[in-house]
C-alpha cells in the first residue's frame, strides 16, 4: 500500500493493536468476553439488520466471544471461538432486534451525501474509508453513473475528491497497489449474478496484452483495475461494490499536449454509428467535442478538439484498396494490439464492445493508435443487461477486423496467435480455474450472501456452472474457426 498525507497510518504495533481490537474481561466471571474494535472499522444498516466488521488477522481470535461491544452491546446468540470471514453471524442488540454479523478483510467504504443523487451535476458527500492498514476520510464529490445501469435499483456512482467543500480543488488518492487518481468509479454490479464478469475480464486482457509502449513507459496500463469493497451510503448497506480506475491519458501514460503540438490522444467509443465501426468517416469539425460516435477525452482544451488523425486513420480503413490496407495498416493502427483485441473480444464474446465500449488512444505524435477495452459486464454468454444469450457459434466483428480477417496474411496472424493463448492464457483449464477461483473466493468470503440481503437478488452456484459450459462451447468453436486458413 502507498501512503500519502491524507493517509491514517496504523504504525507497526503489537498484533491487537494493528487489528484494532481489544478484549475485555469481566472480573466477576459471569458475562464472555467483550468483542470492542476501533469505531471506524465497522458499519451498520439498522433497517436492512446488517453488520460489517473490517479486522485483519481475525484467524488469531482464539477467545469464546459472547458479546460485540459497537455503539452498543450485541450478544452473539451462540458463543463463538474466534471469528472468520468464512462465516455469518447472528447478533442481538439490547431490544431484541437481531443483525446479520459479517466480517471482511476487504475495505469498508461509508458515504455521506445531504442532497440527492442524479447523473450529474455532482452532489458533496463525506468519504470514509476503512482498511486493514489504512484509513482516511475526505470531502468528494458524488453522481449516478452509466446509462442502463441507471434503471438499476443497485446504483452505480462516480466519485471525485476534493480538497475542501468550498473550493472543491482536486486532489489525488491512492489505493492499493492503483494509481493515484482524483476520480474513481464504484460499480455496483448488478446485471452481473456473480459479481466477477467485468473484474476477470479485466485482469485478463493485462495478462494477454503489455502495452506496446511498456519499455519506454513501464508504468503504463493495459486497461483499468479495481478491488471490491462493502459500501454504505447514508447509512444503508449498498452491497458488494467495485472500486475501479477510469481510463485516462494519465493510466496509459500517453504523452501530454505541448505548446501547439497534439502529441498523445485518447477517443472513447462512446454510442453506435458507422465511425465507430469503421465504416464511414463523414467531415468533422473540431469545434465539436463528439464526432462520428467519437468522445474526445485528451486533449480537448478550450473548447478544441483534435479529429485530424482519426478521421485519416478511419478514412483509411473505409476506402483503401485491399493491397494498400495491408501494407499500411501498421501506420495507423498496432497490428498486434487489434490481433489481441479481436481474439479476447472473440473469447469472452463481447456483444457490446466492438461498436461502442472501448477507446482508441494514441502515445505520441508518429505512432499508431491502439484499442483499450472497457465495460465488460455484458460478456461469457451474457449481453449487457445481464440476460443469458447462449450463443457460441459466431463472430463479432465490425468493418476493421472484417478487412483483417479477409486477408490472408492477417488472418493467419490472427491463427497463430490464438494458437499462443490457447497454451497460455486462453488454456480452457486456466480460464475455467480464473473465474472458479474469482467465484469461490467471493462465495466463502460470504459476499455474495450479504449482497443479496441487501438486494434480493440471485447469486446461485447455478450462474456459475452455465458459464463453464457456455465457455467451453466457445473455445471449442474458436478452435475451429482459427484453424482455418
């Protein structure tokens, strides 16, 4: 973990200390012991009954625990030896009332907004955040976000952070091993039954694909990356949530604007059109900060955009003759970045990903653009909206990779590659073992349980099994189709 100013650094202390933990016995005998952690490690939902508990090193609470000392008494209905993160508990406070007790060693985030919130403008809101080694709070600034996802009832939310509630200046954080950001997303998840889609494709494409510009900026990304954290907003358990990086200029460290030069640039796919699928690429003007189904994310200062570069590389692939596209799609495009693109879209079958969802970026003035994928949650056999499509027999493509896979050179690329990922990462044993292994983890850690008390929702193992048998339908597929010449 880094630590910044802002941070509450829990020094190396004794073992209780760090955990923020205490025992307490009483004298006499007659009542257990207390169970008293730090007051920021835990929150509680008095509606939905719901407790959770961050202490790290729990494994070494060895002692027959009756009562939970928080902002009152709760008394264990069974006495327990210690406490896990692998198990539910129940808990009675003074009235009777009885809670669900769980305990992580995942953050704890608690949110104060006073206002309501909507997909913009931002609302202030207080932060907290609570983790084994680190805790701060900070002033943000808080939205709905996404488009589909607002027909939720499971919210998801952007969330920036401030200096201060006057001047609102921004101000960088950091968590875990991420980058250090003013703005971060929290992705609820809900059209996604066990939570893990968007997350392991993730780490997926960083395992397949090092950026091409790796050596000269080790530190740039391949895409974003984020942890789950247990979230509470105005005090009401909003469920298992991911804490995520936005891609931006400065996660693929592409090189900033200077002077009057256009040096790195960044273009989200941002809705359909035939410019994002290749097919067109109609004047432009860049007093406009869209065009063609193209956002403008860097750089697009004073009011400026910068759409030279992209409506020639989009021009290019619209109208050049099948010789010339070969020999000069390097100039525009990484051919090894669109060949990973292609196949990993292809594996996981992203539905939504090939038209919209994604982002060209450019490093530097005379280098080629390449794709960094984005909003994966529509994927492994489902669409967006999280509902089955079992189709494995096909291939997504649009106008680019539809060129590609009609020359013969590229797609024997294409073919040698995939046969590279089928002994690597694309190992049907490997990719079945990453996403079991995602699933147990959130299964024993209980959060699936705790999820759906607060939102009824289905986490069944029943999601998992279609997904292992919609993969290996898929890979067996793929096997044919880029075996052919």
């Amino acid at each position: 973990m880094k630590f910044d100013l802002y941070h509450t650094m829990k020094k190396s202390q004794p073992l209780l200390l760090v955990i923020a933990l205490s025992l307490a016995f009483m004298a006499c005998g007659q009542q257990g012991p207390i169970l008293k952690p730090e007051a920021d490690s835990y929150q509680i939902d008095h509606n939905k009954n719901i407790i959770v508990l961050n202490i790290d090193a729990i494994d070494d609470i060895t002692a027959s625990l009756t009562t939970l000392q928080l902002e009152e008494e709760y008394k264990f209905e069974t006495a327990t030896d210690g406490l896990t993160n692998t198990e539910r508990y129940q808990v009675k406070n003074s009235q009777g009332t009885t809670y669900q007790l769980f305990v992580t060693k995942s953050p704890i985030l608690a949110i104060q907004v006073k206002d309501s919130l909507t997909k913009h403008p931002k609302v202030l809101g207080h932060f907290r955040y609570y983790d084994a080694d680190t805790t701060f709070t900070s002033t943000i600034g808080m939205d709905l976000r996404g488009n589909l996802s607002l027909t939720y009832p499971k919210k998801s939310f952007n969330i920036e952070f401030y200096t201060d509630s006057v001047s609102k200046g921004k101000k960088e954080v950091d968590f875990k091993d991420l980058r250090k950001e003013d703005d971060w997303i929290l992705d609820g998840l809900y059209n996604e039954p066990l939570l893990l889609r968007a997350y392991t494709s993730q780490k997926l494409w960083k395992d397949i694909h090092t950026p091409w510009c790796a050596e000269e900026e080790p530190k740039a990304r391949a895409t974003v990356d984020g942890f789950y954290v247990d979230l509470f907003v105005n005090n009401e358990y909003r469920g298992v949530y991911l804490l995520s990086e936005k891609i931006k200029r400065s996660l693929l460290k592409l090189k900033k604007f200077k002077g009057d030069t256009v040096r790195g640039e960044l273009f989200k796919a941002g809705y359909y059109d035939p410019g994002t699928s290749f097919k067109v690429a109609p004047d432009f003007k860049n007093s406009l900060p869209t065009w063609a189904g193209w956002e403008m994310e860097y750089p697009y200062e004073d009011y400026t955009a910068h759409y030279n570069n992209l409506h020639e590389a989009i021009t290019f692939v619209a109208s050049s003759n099948d010789s010339a596209f070969e020999q000069k799609l390097p100039t525009y495009f990484n051919v090894d970045n669109l060949v990973d693109y292609f196949l990993f879209i292809n594996t996981i079958r992203a539905t939504d990903n090939l038209g919209k969802n994604f982002y060209l970026a450019k490093y530097n003035t005379d280098t080629p653009y390449f794709i960094v994928p984005w909003d994966m949650d529509g994927v492994l056999g489902t669409i967006q909206a999280g509902k089955r499509i079992p189709t494995t027999d096909d291939i997504l493509s649009n106008n680019l990779f539809d060129r590609m896979l009609e020359n013969k050179n590229l797609k024997n690329k294409m073919n040698q590659r995939w046969q590279e990922l089928r002994a690597g990462a694309f190992q049907s044993e490997s990719l079945a073992m990453r996403i079991e292994k995602r699933y147990q983890k959130l299964a024993s850690t209980k959060m699936y349980e705790r999820d759906a008390l607060a939102w009824d929702i289905n986490h069944d193992a029943e999601h998992l099994e279609y997904m292992l048998d919609w993969l290996k339908k898929r890979l067996t597929y793929l096997d044919t189709y880029f075996t052919e010449k």
